[in-house]
C-alpha cells in the first residue's frame, strides 16, 4: 500500500534528507531508514518509463519525495519554456513530491543553455 504525503501533513520533511543518487537505490529499497525524505533533481527523470520510473514508484511507498529543479530559467529573460514545465509536472503527478523548487538563476539565453 502506497503512503500519500502532503504539504499539510505535520513532519513529513523534517530531518535532513538526502540528493538521490543511482548508488543509493539499493541501499535504500534494503530497508535503510537513516533518512526521513529523499530530494530527486527533476531534471533527471524527464525521459520517460524505464527502471528508473519503477525505482521511483518503489521509493514513493517509502519516503516523501521533493523535486528540485535546474533548468526553469527563473531568473533568465527568455520566455516560459512550457514544454520543460509540462515535462516537470508529469514527473511531479508520478512521485507527488512535498515541494518542488528552483534556483532563481539565468539558465539559458534565446533557448540555448
């Protein structure tokens, strides 16, 4: 049975979580429970399916999960890449993550990184 998090839970993020890493997938689907929440850079699971997509909805019964971005743009002059947004929000509605962020920085300029 899946857990569901939510923001309005009380604790769910609280601790120190960790930056999940491929190295780390073993260790955590062993039972490690040393972390209370994992962060996933979003950008790298934009390409869909795969053993990366199971690996992820295994550790979603397990641990609250928060995306963290890199390539918004925040802070950038080029418009919305809504295309990248829309690929973010898949992955989002696949891990319910608590939060998701970004850094408010300028990634890329007239498209290009």
């Amino acid at each position: 049975m899946a857990t569901t998090y939510s923001s309005g839970e009380a604790g769910p993020v609280s601790g120190i979580g960790i930056g999940l890493r491929d190295p780390h997938f073993k260790q955590l689907m062993s039972g490690f429970q040393a972390v209370p929440w994992l962060e996933l850079l979003a950008d790298n699971f934009l390409a869909p399916g795969g053993i990366t997509r199971v690996r992820l909805a295994s550790l979603r019964e397990r641990y609250p999960l928060n995306l963290h971005c890199v390539g918004m743009n925040l802070g950038g002059v080029d418009p919305l890449n809504f295309d990248y947004l829309g690929a973010i929000r898949r992955v989002a509605g696949e891990v319910a993550p608590v939060w998701i962020s970004d850094h408010l920085s300028f990634t890329q300029y007239q498209g290009r990184h």
